[in-house]
C-alpha cells in the first residue's frame, strides 16, 4: 500500500509551467542511462512520456520528477502485462543524482550490480522490485538517510549482512520473495526506529536471535517471517512487543506453536529433530571422525583419526619443511621441482628427444608422407606416382596401365571407321561399282560385274561369253579378273 501510494504522488508530482533545465552532472547521468538499456526505444512504444527523448527537458519525462531544477524523484517501471521488457545494463553509480529522495526500479529484465552500486546521500525510499540483481547486499553503500528498502522477486549473493544495523533511520524493511540465505543477524533488530519488518519466501535458516524480543525499537509491532528455513525461535516471543502482529508459519521449527509463542502465529512443526538433538539437522554434527554417532574418535595433531599423535612437530613435513605440505623432491632431485632435467623418455638428463613426427627418440619416419613431409599429405596414385593425380598411367578406358588405345579416328579401342579406302581420315574415297577405290565405274565389263556376285556365276558366265563372243571374249574377262584381285589386295578397306 505504501509503495502503490508513493507511486501516485509520484505520477502527480510532475512540476508545471515552464520546462526545468537539469545541471550537467544529472543529464549526463541520464544520457548514459539511456545508453546501457533499451529505454529509448521502449519509451516510444509505451508512452512513458519522451523518457531518453533530449530533445525535450529530462524534467518533462515521466520517469523523474523534479523539484527546482534537480532531480527529485525516479521509477523505471516495466510493463510485464505487455510482455515488452527494458533490457540492458544499469549504470550502478547513482551519486549524480544527490537531490535524488525515492529510486524505484520495478519489472525491467535490466541488471543491477549490487558490489559496485552507490547510492545518492540523500536517498530515502528505495524499492528494487523483479529485477536481475549481481552481488552481495552490503549496507555500507546505503546512505543512513535510508528509511524504507524494499527488495522483491529477485536474488543476491550470501545473505543479510550483519552492517544492517547501519541504517539507523530505517522504519520500514520488506524482503520477500528473494532468494538470499544465511542467518538474520541479530542487528536487525537494534535499528532504533524500525516499525515494519518483512522477510518472507526466502533462503534465509538457522536459529532467531533471543535479542528480538527486546528490540532497540520499541516501535516495532509488526513481524513476519513467513515461508522461510528458519529452524529455531526464542521463548519469549510471547512478551515481545509486536507479539499481537507476528507471523512465522511455514518455516521449519521442531516444535509446533506453544504457550510461549504468545499471539505470534507459528503454526505446525515441520521439521524434526535429528540423531544429534539438532533441528532439522543430518544427523552429522555429533559424529566422530570415524562417522559414528556420538563416537569418541577424534582427529589428532596430524590430521589422523583416532591417530595418537600429540605433537605437531613430529607430524609429516615435506622437502621444504612445510606441515602437511605436497612438495616432493622430483626425478631431478629437486623439492617441488618440474622434472625439467628429464627427457622424453622420463630420463633425468637423458639425451631422448622428440622427433619431428613427436615421437620420443623416433626416426622421423612414422609420420612422413610419400614425399618425405612430416605430417605431410601426399600419397602415392594409383600409377604408383607420389601426389599424382592418377591420370599419367591410365588408358582411354580408365584401367591403369591398361591395352586400350584411341585408333586415328579419335575412338577408343576403335576401329578406324573414318577412314576412307584411299587411307585417309574423313576422306571422301569410296569403291565404285568395279569394287576400284576412286574409280568412276568404267574399267569393269560384264564379267567384272558378274564377279562381284561370286566364282560360281562368273564361271557361268565366262561359258556364256565364250559361246558368244569366242575365245578373245573370255580373254578380255580374265584380265578384267586378275586387276581386280589386285586392286581389291593392295586397296585400304
């Protein structure tokens, strides 16, 4: 409720009338706000006023309210319904702004680092709500004048510092939700003027302290502690002074709500006691060395268990003298040494060496290739030809070292198709019909064509001739004969 109020006051705040003009020290803080996170692009698209727009007066975006001229008031306050998120890097030194009174950073995907983060003197409300936080709390960097910290929906580092007892104006402390662990300190309880204190859904265990029941604050009424791993309470929360508003359910006590618990609310237990009388414990903190509950084995003055040394001086020492040191003299007879005096092979000021293949007092042989490379990759081909490329030995056909041939028609393993009779490649040369290379056809008779049909029809027809014509006729036919058989030896075919 209080912070929902303070954001409407805030949003009502907005100075009217003529623009305010900002001191350099708090614009250049807000130019590298805007520069480490998206707010200027998400400004655009969810109305907050112009925020990183420099165009116009700081003092006029929504995110800030100002008060004559200085920066008063700031919250950077993601819409989560919208699914659209500030993102980026949140600068963590905030002392620029040292008129600066409430600072609420709430829903942004933005990171904050909490162990450099520095806080502006005057800061008195500060609420860092579902933001992703670096670091440890430490209330050193928080300014005295701090007098409610909200911290919710995220995580820290380690737990609640003891130097919380610092912010002696503090009256207002909610913790919720936030994954811190750790005991509360019993300086939480001196702050002079605390009223309210919340810390719920958290890590934080162990026992409460007997002082909060006499709280430095005589104020304080109201206690929750809620949901976290808190093992132990005192017994007087009955007397205590915010007894009538105070709630520790859900935690994990052994005991469930007594008498002494007053009108604080504790609930059931939920927890037990262990072996060794410890709520909620393990079952460990009563073993001895040898894990033997409530056994008597201790560890000696050498670390041994149930060793009988009393003497620490005569415990183990190593080369340099140091107890229960590691150091060992090394293969070089050197305490602590590196074996820098070995060789590959493990030989103090041996002669082993890695060759170029790294092989201890190798040959330089196991890693060369075909041409004596080391780690090389050249192999022989398939023509036997260190980095060939496996063309120098093959035939047409792709057989290395195969018969096959191109014939002079270009053909592999061919048959010289395009030749022509005469011999030549793509000639034009054919046989004419006397079966004559070249010929026009005219120095074959009768007999001549009888002949190319077979020996049997020419005999027939020398009859023929030699009935008709006589015996000059079969002459003439037989001398046509022999020139043919002559021309069909010699002619190309």
């Amino acid at each position: 409720m209080l912070l929902l109020l303070l954001l409407l006051l805030f949003q009502c705040a907005l100075v009217a009338g003529d623009a305010q003009v900002l001191i350099d020290s708090e614009r250049a803080f807000l130019s590298a706000l805007c520069n480490s996170t998206n707010l200027r692009s998400y400004s655009k698209s969810n109305n907050l006023n112009g925020a990183c727009d420099f165009t116009l007066e700081p003092c006029t975006w929504n995110i800030v309210t100002c008060v004559n001229n200085r920066i008063a008031d700031m919250a950077i306050i993601g819409d989560v319904a919208s699914l659209q998120f500030i993102t980026g890097t949140l600068p963590s030194d905030f002392s620029a702004l040292d008129t600066l009174n409430n600072l609420v950073l709430d829903s942004l995907a933005t990171t904050l680092d909490l162990d450099t983060l520095v806080l502006p003197p005057a800061l008195q409300y500060l609420a860092l709500n579902s933001l992703p936080l670096s670091g440890a709390l430490n209330f050193t960097r928080f300014p005295s004048t701090l007098i409610q910290f909200f911290l919710t929906g995220s995580t820290v580092s380690g737990g609640l510092p003891a130097n919380v007892g610092l912010l002696t104006s503090m009256n207002y402390l909610k913790i919720v939700d936030v994954k811190i662990g750790g005991a509360l300190p019993a300086e939480l309880f001196t702050l002079p003027k605390l009223f309210t204190l919340i810390i719920t859904g958290t890590d934080v265990t162990g026992a409460l302290p007997d002082s909060m029941c006499t709280p430095a604050s005589p104020t304080l009424t109201t206690l929750q502690l809620d949901f976290n791993l808190l093992t132990q309470r005192p017994l007087c929360l009955g007397s205590a002074p915010f007894a009538a508003h105070c709630s520790m359910q859900g935690n994990y006590f052994c005991v469930d709500q007594a008498p002494s618990d007053g009108a604080c609310q504790v609930g059931a237990a939920n927890a037990v006691v262990d072996q060794c009388g410890v709520c909620g414990g393990n079952d460990v903190e009563c073993a001895d060395c040898k894990g033997t509950l409530h056994g008597t084995a201790r560890y000696d003055a050498c670390d041994v268990c149930s060793g009988t040394q009393d003497d620490v001086s005569l415990c183990p020492h190593d080369c340099l003298g140091v107890l229960f040191g590691s150091c060992v003299y090394d293969v070089c007879d050197v305490c602590c040494g590196d074996a820098a005096c070995a060789d590959c092979a493990g030989k103090p000021y041996g002669t082993a060496r890695y060759d170029s293949c790294d092989t201890c007092d190798g040959f330089d042989q196991f890693c060369l290739d075909c041409a004596g490379v080391a780690g090389g990759v050249s192999q022989y081909d398939v023509c036997d030809v260190c980095g060939g490329d496996g063309t120098s030995c093959v035939d047409c056909m792709g057989f290395a070292n195969g018969a096959y041939t191109y014939d002079r028609c270009d053909v592999c393993f061919g048959e010289n198709a395009c030749v022509d009779c005469a011999g030549v490649v793509d000639g034009s040369a054919a046989y004419d019909r006397c079966e004559i290379c070249g010929g026009d056809g005219s120095l074959c008779g009768l007999g001549v064509v009888l002949y190319t049909v077979g020996y049997e029809t020419t005999i027939v027809a020398a009859l023929v001739v030699l009935a008709v014509l006589g015996t000059a006729g079969v002459l003439v036919m037989c001398v046509l004969f022999r020139r043919r058989r002559r021309a069909l030896a010699v002619a190309p075919r």
